[in-house]
C-alpha cells in the first residue's frame, strides 16, 4: 500500500525534480503535482514531464495532495506556507528538505497545525542545481532525517518514513535543535570552511587566478565543488541556524589555533596524533556506505 496517493512538490530544482522522478521510479501510481515559482522551471518541468500537473501558482498544487513537500530555501519556507495555507486540505501533511530545522518548524508551524507538520532533511545533493539536475538515485542509501514537532502526528511520521523508504532512503529520526547542531559540525561548518577557503584563494595578490585553476590538487578541487553550491540555499541555512553554527565554529576557531602552534613550535606528535584519529573518522564513513574508499573518491579517468 502506498503512503500517499497525492504528492504537491513546490520548487522543482535538484531535490525537488529529483523526488518527482524517484516517485515515478519507486511509486509509479502516485499522482504528481508540482509548482516553482519561477515560469522557466516550469516550463523546463512540463517539458521533461517531472509532474501528471504543473500549476502556475502554490496554492493550486496543493488543493487535493495528502503529501506536500516544500523544496525550497529556508529562508522561503515561511513565505511559501502562507500562500498555501488557505489552499490546504485538513488531513494534508506538509514537509520539507531544508538542511535546518529548527526554524522550519518555527516558520511551519506559525500558520499550519502542528498535527501537520513533520519536518525533515535528506541529506543528499550535488553542486549542480535545477530541474535537468534531478535524478531518481539520489537518495539510495542516503540518510533522510526527519525532525517531529511538539504536537505533532506520530502515524504522519511514520506514513512520511515509508515515504522515504519508498525512495531508497535510510530514515533517523531526531529532534529539530539536536540536528541542527549534528548538522553545524557535518555539513554547515564545511560548506563555511569551503567558502572561505576558495575565497581566500581568488583573493590572493601573489598568485594568479589562473594558477589556482591550473594548479588545483585534489584537496582544494574538492573545496571547490563544495563551494559551487546554491548560493542563496547556503546563505539562508547560515542565517537560518546562526546559533549552532556559531557555536561550532568557535570550537574549530579554537581547535585551529592549537593547530597553529603545533606547526609553529614544531610539535610533530599532536600532528600525528590528530591525523591518525581523523583517518579513523574516514574509515567509518566509508564502512557505513556514506562515500566511496576507490582511489582518488571514485572519479574516472581517461
């Protein structure tokens, strides 16, 4: 039996275009409707038959869905349930894939009631972005976290976790404040990292633009995938878990000056020490099915 019969995906960029087509693959009797609010990705939609429906407008996607998901940045989550409030069925249950959540359900909760609402997260992307970016793979054997709120619906969380597991996702589930912390530390922090970084290297006075380009090693080619990502997704999941995010980066403030004066004063063991245990974080991640262990993370070669 399906979880749901009627799905409204509003925002039809990678995970939004990429839900359409997983439920296609996995739940091909579920009818689909989509809105984004922008007329070219609409257009790109109906062309590549994302949804049975495209409608022009948010509230008219939702009118008879049991499942809406909105994709869209976190900043746009409270804006975007205004609109379809007036539009949504009593028994429909809204969700999300923002990469913050305690604002999300804050912004949710203000105008759709709690029984409703089932926050959630799957952790899953590329830098890549927009409707032709989506693919039916994306979340196979990914995590999908979901975040119940106080009030909430306990069967619409687990009708939302056959969803997902419909998908080919692994579903955790946690509070909103708990993985906005674990997610500051696996995937804010890094992203902020990554910004800086590439930035701190296209600003640099002694060395070319060009060079950086021509001369990219692996570590710095990787920051720089991670730095191509959607500018105004990333911005609103800044400002979105300011406090957690905040908090980590005062603990690698700290760290990475400890770090500093291990290469200053030439302390070799605490290097050691510290890269041994963090090739022990990169042996899980890989043992767990998270990443690839193939040389140079699995890119082909010519």
């Amino acid at each position: 039996m399906l979880p749901f019969s009627r799905v409204s995906i509003i925002g039809l960029g990678l995970i939004g275009s990429s839900i359409a087509r997983a439920v296609r693959q996995h739940m091909p009797g579920v009818h689909l409707a989509g809105h984004d609010a922008d007329p070219a990705v609409r257009e790109t939609a109906r062309a590549l038959n994302l949804c049975d429906d495209i409608a022009d407008n948010a509230g008219a996607a939702v009118t008879d869905a049991d499942l809406v998901i909105l994709c869209v940045p976190v900043g746009a989550i409270g804006p975007v349930a205004e609109v379809i409030a007036p539009d949504l069925p009593a028994d429909a249950i809204v969700s999300d894939v923002g990469s913050s959540k305690a604002s999300v359900a804050a912004a949710l909760g203000a105008v759709i009631p709690a029984r409703q609402i089932v926050p959630a997260h799957p952790v899953a992307g590329t830098e890549n972005s927009g409707p032709e970016a989506g693919f039916a793979s994306l979340f196979h054997g990914r995590w999908c976290i979901l975040t119940p709120v106080d009030g909430g619906d306990p069967v619409a969380a687990a009708r939302l976790q056959a969803f997902w597991e419909r998908l080919g996702a692994q579903v955790d589930m946690m509070t909103p404040e708990h993985h906005d912390l674990v997610l500051a530390v696996t995937s804010h922090l890094p992203h902020l990292i990554a910004y800086t970084i590439v930035g701190t290297a296209s600003d640099l006075e002694t060395v070319t633009r060009s060079e950086v380009i021509k001369y990219s090693a692996g570590g710095f080619r990787d920051f720089t995938r991670i730095a191509a990502s959607d500018p105004t997704m990333w911005r609103d999941v800044f400002l979105a878990n300011r406090e957690a995010v905040l908090d980590m980066l005062q603990r690698f403030s700290e760290d990475l000056s400890a770090l500093q004066r291990a290469i200053r004063w030439g302390d070799g063991d605490m290097l050691f020490d510290l890269f041994t245990r963090t090739r022990a974080i990169r042996r899980g991640i890989i043992e767990q099915g998270q990443d690839d262990a193939r040389p140079d993370f699995g890119r082909a070669h010519d």
